[in-house]
C-alpha cells in the first residue's frame, strides 16, 4: 500500500529521508521546506555544515524560467555577460551568468528547516527503500529514502575528467576584470585542454581557477595551486590574501549505459545529483539538473520509494537519451585532437551564434544546432573525427 506522507504524522513515523546535504540534497529538501509543509522529511548530511566548500556558477539560461524561484534566493553574485579568450579568439556573451556559494545554502537551509528535519554530522552507512541505517549504528525508519550522496564509484563508465584548483583572491587594488571569463585558454597547455577560469564578485576578489581536461582524474592540487599564483603574477595581480580555496574533479561522460548508475538489480531508491547521473556531460555541471528535480519532487503526489524511483530513473534516462549527442562531442574533443590542440575544439565552438552556445550549455540543442556543431572544417583530423564519434567503449 502507498504510504502517503502528511502533516498529522508524528515526529515517530517513518518519513521521507534525504541522505546527503550538497547541492542536490540541500536543493530537494529547501524546495519540499517552501512548497511542500505537508511532506514530513529529515535530511542527513556527513558533514558539519551543508553543501562542502564549493562556489556553483551556471548560466542564466540554463535554468528554466519557472524553476528561478527556488535559486535566485541563493545567488551570491550575478552578471549580465561573460568572455572567453583563446589564441585567436577573444567573445563577449551577452548572457548572464550567475554564482551560489555553499556557506549561502548552508545558511538558508538552517532559517528554512525546524532543527528537527536534519541531522549534520551524520554519516549513512547504507540505505534501502524503507531504511537508513547510520554509521553508529542507529537505523532510521523511512516511508521513502533518496540517495544525494555525491558521485559514487563509477567503474564502468567510459569517462574523461574536468580537474581544477580554484583560489579566491582579496586584493589591494582593483584586479581589472569586468566580468566572468569563463575560458581564457591563453595559457601553456597541458594536460589536455587547459584554461583559467576567473569570477571577479568584486573589484578587489575574485576566483580564479586553473583547469584542465584531462584523460587522467589525478590532481597534484599543490601543483595547480602554485599555478594560479604564477598565471596572476604574469598578469601584474598579487593577492593580498587567499580567502578560501577549492578543488574539483569532475566527470566528462564519453559513453556507457544509464544501467551502471541505476543497475536494475539495485533496490528501488531514487536518486539524486552526481549519484543520478544528474550532470552536464561536458561540463560535470550539475547545478541546473539539481535545481529542476528539485522542483520536480514537489510535484509529486506519491512519496514512496518505489514510485520516486520510477519518476526519477524516467527522468535520467530521458535526460541520457536526450544527451547522447555531448557524449560524441566529447569523443571528439578527448579522442580526436591532440591533447595540446584541444583547445581548437573549443575555439572553434565558439565560432557559434550566442543563443546556440547557451542552448549548448543549457543541453537544450536543436536538431539544427546539431547540424551546425558539426558543419564545416573540423579543426581536428576529419577521419579521427569521424571514428571517435562513431566508438564506443565496450
Ligand atoms: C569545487 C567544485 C566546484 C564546482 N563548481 C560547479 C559549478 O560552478 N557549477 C555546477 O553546476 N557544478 C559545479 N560542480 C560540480 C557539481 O555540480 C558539484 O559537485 C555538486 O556539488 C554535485 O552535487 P551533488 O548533490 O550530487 O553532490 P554534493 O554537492 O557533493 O553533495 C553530496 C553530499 O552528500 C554528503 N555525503 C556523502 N556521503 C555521505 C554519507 N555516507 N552520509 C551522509 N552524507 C554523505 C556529502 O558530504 C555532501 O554534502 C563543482 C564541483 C566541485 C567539486
């Protein structure tokens, strides 16, 4: 029988258990707390606060009009443009892009939830459809669970990686930089496709990261951080001070099935976020896909686990299917071009009319869009093109 949830239940019935409070987690039970007071949840999160150590940037058009509600609260900083440089193309994008930073999500979910619907500091050993059972020992009754607990291991995904250090600066003086550049590809490459990726939030900090699109998950993170301050000197900036760092190493999906994130032989628990595979697959972004299954859950009329389950491994699939286009994209760039040359891909990419490159990143490509990509002079050899869209890895 469903087990419907409602305000009347005491604080003893079972209810619907998040685990994991990142992005996706958070988002889910900020989005049930505002549209949803009479679905009973409690969300469990390892850590000591929610959402880790993270600044989550996306793009204005990537998320859907009616879905800004529940983000805009969060935003710490918007932008009405953003740049790109290369070596021989430098673009202004007209549209906005937009930053939320964790220790914002983390403040609003302890004003919007009552003490009683999270628990933090509190690792899931292991879940099922009517269970969480902590790594104390204590087992938690649950009408319905979703697993948000971040990337889980992905063994059998063929995958290539988008690895960073980020670094954000105070300066003395104004660091000069008007707007996001969101790829400035000017740089020694190495390591695949590398770029500095900067987000001024003020005229005197700014983020600055040092990324890389590499066939290799490995981060020397001392590494890349020396790198930073070395790409701000050659431009003329010292900072004052670091104020926070971050590190990321984030999956590019290059082929595999849906059925090695939600095997059929899994019990029946939703899925949310990177776990989900909730993701960009060109970017490893997944803050848009968060933002909308979030909203997705408040439209819910049944909170059981079988059928959050059936709604959001529908989802995933329509999302994979839908996809697979950026799949061959990225055989192409990781597959095709040298990894020192990668950069041309994107260079070339961004010969594109601005509302395709935003549809792009929004994963909202037209069939024409399609077309477009992949028209004219490939700026990789057109046979190896041609065979790294074409493979898949068995
Ligand atoms: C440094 C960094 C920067 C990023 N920047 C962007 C960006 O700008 N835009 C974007 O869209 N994406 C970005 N991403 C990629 C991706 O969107 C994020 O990784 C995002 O946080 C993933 O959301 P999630 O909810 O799946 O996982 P997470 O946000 O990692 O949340 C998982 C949560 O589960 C908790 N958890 C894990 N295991 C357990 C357990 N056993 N018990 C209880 N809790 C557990 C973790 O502590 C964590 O809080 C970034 C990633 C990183 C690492």
């Amino acid at each position: 029988m469903a087990f419907r949830l409602g305000s009347a239940m005491t604080a003893s019935n079972p209810k619907l258990i998040i685990a994991g409070g990142g992005l996706a987690g958070g988002l889910a039970a900020l989005a049930l707390a505002e549209r949803r007071p009479d679905v009973d949840f409690l969300i469990v999160e390892e850590g000591e606060r929610f959402g880790g150590n993270h600044v989550w940037s996306f793009f204005d058009s990537d998320v859907a009009d009616c879905d800004h509600g529940l983000i805009e609260p969060l935003v710490a900083r918007r932008w009405r443009d953003h740049e790109v440089r290369f070596p021989n193309r430098n673009r202004t994008l007209g549209f906005g892009y937009s930053s939320v930073r964790s220790a914002d999500l983390d403040a609003r979910m302890r004003k919007a939830l009552a003490p009683s619907r999270y628990r933090l500091g509190s690792r899931v050993a292991e879940l099922g459809p009517n269970h969480v059972t902590l790594a104390t020992g204590e087992r938690l009754a649950a009408s319905a669970v979703i697993d948000a607990r971040g990337a889980g291991p992905l063994p059998r995904l063929d995958l290539a990686w988008q690895k960073f250090v980020g670094l954000t600066c105070r300066f003395e003086d104004d660091h000069g930089i008007a707007r996001p550049v969101i790829m400035d590809a000017c740089v020694d490459q190495d390591d695949g496709y590398r770029f500095v990726y900067s987000l001024p939030f003020s005229a005197t900090q700014m983020l600055v990261e040092d990324t890389y699109y590499s066939t290799s998950p490995i981060l020397d993170v001392p590494l890349v951080r020396c790198r930073v301050g070395s790409h701000l000197l050659r431009r003329g900036l010292e900072p004052a001070e670091i104020l926070s760092q971050e590190a990321g190493v984030l999956p590019i999906l290059l082929g595999g099935r849906l059925e090695d994130l939600w095997s059929a032989s899994d019990p029946p628990v939703a899925r949310l976020g990177l776990r989900g595979g909730f993701f960009h697959p060109t970017t490893g972004y997944s803050l848009p896909d968060a933002v909308r299954n979030a909203v997705l859950l408040t439209e819910q009329a049944e909170f059981t686990s079988d059928a959050l389950h059936a709604v959001f491994r529908r989802r995933a699939e329509a999302l994979w299917q839908q996809r697979r286009f950026y799949q061959r994209l990225n055989r192409m760039l990781f597959r095709a071009a040298e990894p020192k040359r990668r950069y041309r891909v994107l260079e070339h990419f961004y010969r594109l009319p601005e509302p395709l490159i935003a549809r792009f990143y929004a994963g909202r490509l037209t069939a024409l869009d399609k077309l477009r990509i992949l028209s004219g002079r490939p700026p990789v050899p057109v046979g190896r093109a041609m065979t790294a869209m074409r493979e898949r890895r068995a």
